[in-house]
C-alpha cells in the first residue's frame, strides 16, 4: 500500500502547490516510484509547478467513465519515477463532486501501484477538500507567516478534526452528543473542542475511548511557507504547540522554506524550481523540510488509508 499525503493550505496563494510538487521532485530524485494528484478541483495548476504538459485525460474522464481505471489518467513528467494526475481537463463541474464519485476516487487512489502518492488539495475547508486530507492518518499542512493564512489554517486544521469526529460517531450521534453536551457546560462548544470532547466522552465512554483511539492515531506535519527575513521563525512551532493543546492532536513542525522571487520565474517559464535554483537556501529549506518527512514516516511507519 502506498504512503498518502494530502497537502492542503487553509487559502489560496500559500504555495501548497509548490510544495507539493518540489516534494514529489524530492521522493522521486531518491528513486521512490511517486505519484503526484491535482485534486484541486476547479483550480489545478500542479502540472504548471513540475513542467509537465496538462494531458489529455483528467480526474473528469474516470468520473464520467470515458476511461475504465484512474490508471489511464496517469500521465509520466520530465522527472524520472515522478507520474501525475493532472486536472487542467476536467469538467467546470467537477467541484461539486457526489459523495459517491469522492469516495471511488479515494478507494482507486489508494490502489495505485506507488511508493508515494502526494495529493494538492484545493484551498479552504470544503467537504471535498477535507475529506480527501482524511483518506491518510497523515498529511502536510501549509501556511504562511501572516495572520491571515495562520487563523485560516487553524480553521482548517480544526475543520479536519471535527470531520473526523463526525466520521467515528456519525453526523446525527455527533450532534446529539454535542448538544447534551453543551447543555451541561455552555462552553463545551466546537469553538472549545477540548472541554466538548472531554464532556462527550463522559455521555458515551465507549464512543469516547474510541474517538481517542482514532485521534491518536493522526499524525500531522506544519510547513511554513514564504518565510521572509523579519518573520518571526518560532511561528510554525508555536501554531503546532496551539494545535496539540487544544485539538489533541500530534503537530510536527517541518520547518521554514524562504520566500525567493525565483520561484515566480520558475512557475513563468514552467519549469520546476529545483531544477533552475538547486542550491539556493529556498531550495535548502525543502530538502531540509523533505528529510524530516521521510524521518517522521520511518519513525511511524506507513499511514492507514481511511475510507469512512
């Protein structure tokens, strides 16, 4: 079974992109057989990010079974063990994806003969994008070092959480239980899941040794973005220690990546960053960043695929 990681960034323009495609470059530089998936529906631009050309056949074509298996999406890139699911094809209507459709795409994906296969997931909290970062106990979240992107991706981490919760217990008992719940502590809301899940735990301790169970088992990673000079360096480990206290859940920081024009250079002659700036610390940053994944995925060993 192949290691999943879902990247995703709590808005638009935090590099998640970026990131995705540098790590893939990474993983398959080192000879793991790496698959990259655009799943940022209605907005893909992964193919831009490597220099591979868009393709012919998208997510779209195996939705709308113009094509038997996810495996005839699959297109090869100019990097050697690195392959891609591109959706710069798809249908305008793909992002209002039926549960049905998400949840085949989730059970294929997880099939797929790869060492890894990263997933760029689209910005925000939709179900869509949620619930693809939840097809893996493991996953990349990514920000960057202002106060927008850092509430945004609280939010969506929190989102990930409660979604999770929903899962283990269902929508209706999950919100039967936050009810009572908030009846007995006014604060025992979502906006203070730690006292909510405590309180919901002592209503049904079989649901509650369960749901401590399945949260224990997610491990997340924290990547921060566009780290510019006078940023304060400490952030990612400091929003990683928030996310520990009150989510309970485990927050690895991987570290700063620098922001550096070149980036923009290399997405306007589309071609991938490392290839035209390899050594520079931007550059060194995601090595540094990519090293520590691989570490932590040694360390815990191969993510559970999830399909709730």
């Amino acid at each position: 079974m192949p290691q999943i990681w879902p990247i995703g960034g709590g808005k638009g323009g935090t590099g998640k992109s970026f990131v995705t495609g540098s790590l893939g470059i990474l993983l398959a530089r080192e000879g793991y057989r790496t698959l990259l998936v655009d799943l940022d529906l209605g907005a893909a631009n992964l193919h831009t990010m490597i220099g591979a050309p868009s393709g012919e056949k998208s997510l779209s074509d195996f939705i709308n079974k113009r094509v038997k298996s996810l495996n005839e999406t699959i297109v090869d890139t100019p990097t050697p063990n690195l392959s891609l699911i591109s959706g710069a094809m798809n249908n305008l209507d793909i992002a209002n994806l039926a549960h049905e459709q998400k949840m085949k795409i989730m059970r294929d994906i997880a099939k797929l003969p790869y060492d890894y296969i990263l997933l760029d997931l689209g910005a925000g909290t939709s179900f869509n994008t949620i619930d693809f970062f939840l097809i893996s106990n493991t996953g990349i979240f990514v920000t960057m070092p202002e106060p927008t992107a850092t509430e945004n991706i609280y939010r969506l981490i929190r989102s990930v959480y409660f979604r999770k919760i929903r899962q283990v217990l269902n929508v209706h008992h999950f919100r039967s239980l936050a009810k009572e719940a908030e009846e007995r502590n006014s604060k025992a809301t979502v906006t203070n899941p730690d006292l909510l899940l405590h309180i919901i735990s002592e209503l049904d301790p079989e649901k509650g040794e369960m749901l401590e169970e399945t949260l224990s088992a997610m491990e997340f990673s924290l990547l921060m973005n566009q780290h510019r000079k006078q940023d304060n360096s400490n952030i990612g480990e400091f929003i990683c220690r928030i996310i520990e206290n009150h989510l309970s859940l485990k927050m690895h920081f991987l570290g700063n990546v620098a922001f550096d024009d070149h980036v923009h250079h290399a997405i306007c002659e589309k071609r991938p960053f490392l290839d035209l700036s390899p050594h520079c610390k931007t550059a060194l940053d995601l090595k540094s960043c990519f090293k520590k994944m691989l570490s932590l995925n040694d360390i815990s060993g191969t993510p559970s695929v999830t399909l709730a």
